[in-house]
C-alpha cells in the first residue's frame, strides 16, 4: 500500500460512533421488556433480540466500511489518472474542485500547481483496492458493536430482578453514552468535553423516556 492509500485502522470519531450505536441499538431493544408483565421468557427473548439485532448491524456497517473505502479509493485513483493526462491548467482546476470549498477558495494557483506537480512525479495506485488492514477494520468495526451490547445486557444475567436489572441497564447505558461523548469531545478539542457527554448521556435519557412511554 503506497502512502496515498495507507489509512488508519479505525479513527476515533469510527470507534466512537460505532460504540453509540451499538449503545442506542440495544437499550432500545431491552426497553421493549415490560417490567410488569415479564417473565424470564420474555427476558429471553428480548436479550436474544438486542444481541441479534446487533450482530445484523455490526455485520452491515462492516460490509459499508468495505464498500466506503473501495468507492473513495476508485475515486482517487480515477482523479490522480485524470489529472496526470490532462493539460496543467485542467489539471489545477481539478485539483481544486476535489477540495472542500472553504480550502478551495484559499489556494493560490501556484500551490495547485505544486500539487498537480507531485502527482505527475507518483505512480498512480493499481492492484487490488482493498487490502488486510481493510479487512481488519471492518472486523473491529463488527466486535464494537457486539462487544458493546453485553455491558447492557449483564444486569439481566445476574439478578432475577427485572426491575433492578432494567434500572442498572439503563445506568450502564447512560454512563457509557457518557464516557463515549467526552472522549467525542476531547477528540473535537473542545474546551468542556464533558459538555458532550452531557449531551449523549441526555439524549440516551430522553430515549429511555421514549421507549418507557410507549411500553417498555
């Protein structure tokens, strides 16, 4: 893999993300329990639920890391081709309409030429688009969103309490949506991170909330 190509494995805001959604994917299943009417079936038939649903997602969101890399990477290579057989001005304006507006609209021309320069000097990336680092990512990607569910499903499988093990799912879920918003934040380089876990945190309560209302 050239150093165009090489990326890392999973970066953060991918860690963070897939550990919310695993979060919100499986308090929202155990909620569906009544507190009232369930019995250790039921139980069981929910917690097999949030952990199938979850193994579906992770297995999906796998899949689109793989599909996302070999789109993104086809596109780059189709770029750096196009702008190797163009003429040095296409080629500048190409560069440019690859950038993010706000990054565009800064750079001089003789920064473009620069760069359209350094890709005439590299090879162009050929072979094969995906690659064992890929692999490895999407399998993290996979165990994130199992792994993350079993915190939120222990409470069942050690009291016989439904009320007790709903209440601590619930806190184990609030305090994980926490811990996954300040790291958000800390990796935002916000001032307050904690702000941010405040927020994730609220909005796991307000799903909660959402979730008890209509039954669970």
């Amino acid at each position: 893999m050239t150093p165009i190509e090489r990326e890392r494995l999973l970066d953060p805001v991918d860690r963070i993300s897939e550990i919310m959604f695993g979060l919100i994917m499986a308090v929202t299943f155990i909620g569906a329990i009544s507190v009232a009417t369930a019995g250790r079936e039921n139980i069981r038939t929910a917690l097999a639920s949030a952990l199938g649903c979850n193994l579906a997602w992770g297995l999906v969101d796998a899949v689109m890391y793989l599909i996302r890399a070999m789109t993104e990477r086809t596109r780059r290579r189709n770029l750096a081709r196009q702008i190797v057989n163009a003429p040095p001005e296409a080629g500048r304006r190409k560069i440019r309409q690859s950038m993010p507006d706000h990054v565009a609209a800064i750079v001089s021309d003789e920064s473009l030429e620069a760069m359209r320069r350094d890709v005439m000097t590299l090879a162009v990336p050929a072979g094969r688009l995906l690659h064992g680092s890929d692999y490895a990512a999407a399998f993290g990607i996979f165990l994130l969103v199992i792994v993350t569910t079993f915190p939120v499903v222990v409470p069942f499988l050690v009291t016989q309490d439904v009320a007790t093990a709903m209440n601590a799912s619930r806190a184990i879920t609030l305090a994980l949506l926490f811990g996954a918003g300040v790291a958000l934040g800390r990796h935002a380089g916000y001032p307050r991170p904690w702000l941010t876990g405040v927020s994730m945190a609220i909005f796991g309560a307000v799903l909660i909330l959402v979730v008890m209302a209509l039954g669970g």
